[in-house]
C-alpha cells in the first residue's frame, strides 16, 4: 500500500540513489571509502552516484577527489572555496544529489558503507527516513560519548517534536524530503532536527559505529558546543523560558527576604542601618529584570521563528 503512494517518484529523477559525503581532510580514506561503497552498492544494481563536497581541505584530498572522479563515473565533487563546515557542505550535497533516495555518509569510514544495503532495503518498504542509530562508538574517548549522549538527551527532552537519541546524520531520505530541507531558508543547518521536524514515516536502523579509518575527527569541543547550542536554539526556546522562570523565582526569594528585612527593622528592631532597603531593592530589580529579559526574549524568539520563514505545515497527501 505504502508503495503505491507517489511519495518516492520525482518526475525528472531517472537516478535511483545518491550518497552524499562532506570531505575535510581525509586523504587516507577517499580511496578505501569509495572502492568500499562501490563493493557495497553493486550489490543493489541501481543506478547511483556518489557526491563528495570538498570543504576547503588542506590536505591532497581534493586531488584524489578528481582522480577518483576521473577513475569512477559515479564519483562527482563540489569543490568549495573554503571552509565553510561539515552542516553546509550536507546542504550543498543535497542541492546537487538527484536520486529518488539520498544516504548523507562520513567519509572517514564512521559509518559503514556496507550500512547502506540495509538503509536501503529498509526506505524500500516505503518510509520516507530511514536513519541509522548507533549501537556503540568505537575509538571515541569517554567525554566525547558522555557528552554526545547528555546532548541527545537534553535536545530530545526540550524539543517538542521527536529526535531520535543516538543518531549522527548517517541516513537515507527520500526525495520528497530533501526537497523539503532543501527549502528551509534558515542558515543554521541542523539536519538531524530538520529531518525528525518534517516528520512522515521514519524508521530506523541499528549499526556500530567504527573507528576512524585514518585523521582525526575536525570536531573539536568548541565546534561540538557550538553545534549543540545550534541545534538546542534551533529548535527550542527553553533557554528563554529558563530566564521567565529564574526571574519569578528571583523575585519570589525578593519577597521573602523583604517580609523578612521589613519584620527585623520594625518588629525585632535588629537590623543593621541600610541593609533591608538594599537587601529590597537589589533582589526585587534582578527578579524583574530577569522577567523582562525572558519576556523581551519571548518576543525576540517568535520573530526568529518568523524569520526563519519555515513552511507551516507539511501536507503527506491530499485527496
Ligand atoms: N567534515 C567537513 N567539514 C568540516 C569538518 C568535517 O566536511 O569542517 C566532514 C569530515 O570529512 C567527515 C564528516 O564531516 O566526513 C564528519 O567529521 P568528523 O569525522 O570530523 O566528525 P566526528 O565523526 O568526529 O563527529
Ligand atoms: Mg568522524
């Protein structure tokens, strides 16, 4: 049933898969990679091509990516002029990709070509995502997975909408849904949030995630927190409602101890001369000005919403 539905058909797409892969420095896998992918994907018999996005690597990796493209036909590249981020040069991929489905994959062997089979076989039955969910993080020390796990967490928690725990960007869409990524105007690239935030149906699959084959990972704590805090702002204005809610409570300790300065200074008759009155006014303006900040953020937040200019809804069919 799902298979008839004409969610997987582009009128213009002969091609049936591209598999899209951001590249920074990664000259000793380029040719493991793509020889692994080849092995793998022949075993489908479909049509396909593989689009790697160059992002202003400063190794050889450029120029194996044109003797790779000259060796291999499937192999296509986006060469870009500088680094511009592992999030962009996904988007660009997905610009430039044509197949009726589109596998976004690390090119540092994370993820497992051979994984791609089953991704697949599995968007075959007729979901529109199907992502890869890692069992266990080979070679990755013991902050980057506590700190990975913490961040899939607290982005699940505070989202109103379903991200899926454990999950890079190692998956399979149909066209359908690039199309609609590809249409969200917002600079801040988030796609794992993008992709749970079109909904339709999702599946998922279960895989180990390797070691790096050879380098070292370009995302360094700095660049993790700043993705974290991208994808948290992204999708969620929680960190405001943090400061409303802070403020009230600010300005709820302010009454207390004011009920109780006010108490000393004209009931106990102890009080140190000044100290109520400031004790007042120093609490009672950092609890409101705590609560206009989280309101003015409130405001602030509808019109990021707004400037993001993401479609409202999403229609799966229409009879
Ligand atoms: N990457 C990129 N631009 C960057 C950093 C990374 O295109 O600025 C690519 C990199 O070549 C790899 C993928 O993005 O294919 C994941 O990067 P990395 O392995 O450094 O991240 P990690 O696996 O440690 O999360
Ligand atoms: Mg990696």
């Amino acid at each position: 049933m799902l298979e008839e539905l004409p969610t997987q058909e582009h009128p213009l797409s002969v091609m049936e898969l591209s598999v899209v892969a951001p590249v920074f420095n990664e000259a000793g896998n380029l040719r493991i990679f793509v020889e692994r992918l080849q092995k793998s994907i022949a075993t489908l018999d479909i049509s396909w091509e593989l689009i790697l996005i160059n992002d202003g690597s400063t190794d050889l990796s450029m120029s194996l990516i044109r003797q790779l493209a000259s060796e291999f036909s499937f192999v296509h590249f986006i060469d870009f002029s500088r680094n511009f981020g592992h999030p962009v040069a996904v988007s660009a991929g997905l610009d430039y990709a044509e197949g009726k489905a589109v596998v976004v994959i690390d090119a540092d062997l994370q993820d497992p070509p051979e994984e791609i089979i089953r991704l697949y076989q599995e968007w075959k039955k007729g979901f529109e995502v199907v992502y890869a969910q890692r069992l266990q993080r080979n070679g990755e020390n013991f902050l980057k997975k506590a700190s990975a796990s913490a961040f899939y967490r607290f982005l699940s928690w505070v989202t109103p909408f379903n991200i899926p725990l454990d999950t890079g960007d190692f998956r399979i869409m149909s066209r359908r849904v690039v199309e609609v990524i590809r249409n969200m105007p917002e600079s801040q690239k988030f796609l794992r949030g993008q992709v749970a935030w079109v909904g339709f149906n999702q599946s998922y699959i279960q895989y180990e995630r390797a070691e790096r084959n050879a380098g070292s990972s370009a995302y360094s704590y700095r660049k993790m927190i700043r993705f974290a805090w991208d994808g948290i702002t992204a999708f969620s204005t929680s960190p405001l409602k943090l400061v409303t809610v802070l403020g009230f409570i600010t300005s709820f300790i302010a009454f207390v101890v004011g009920m109780y300065a006010l108490y000393a200074r004209y009931i106990l008759q102890d009080y140190v001369a000044g100290w109520p009155s400031l004790m007042i006014s120093i609490l009672f303006i950092g609890g409101i000005q705590m609560i206009a900040i989280g309101i003015i953020g409130e405001y602030l937040s509808r019109i990021h919403i707004n400037v993001q200019k993401r479609p409202l809804y999403i229609i799966k069919e229409k009879g």
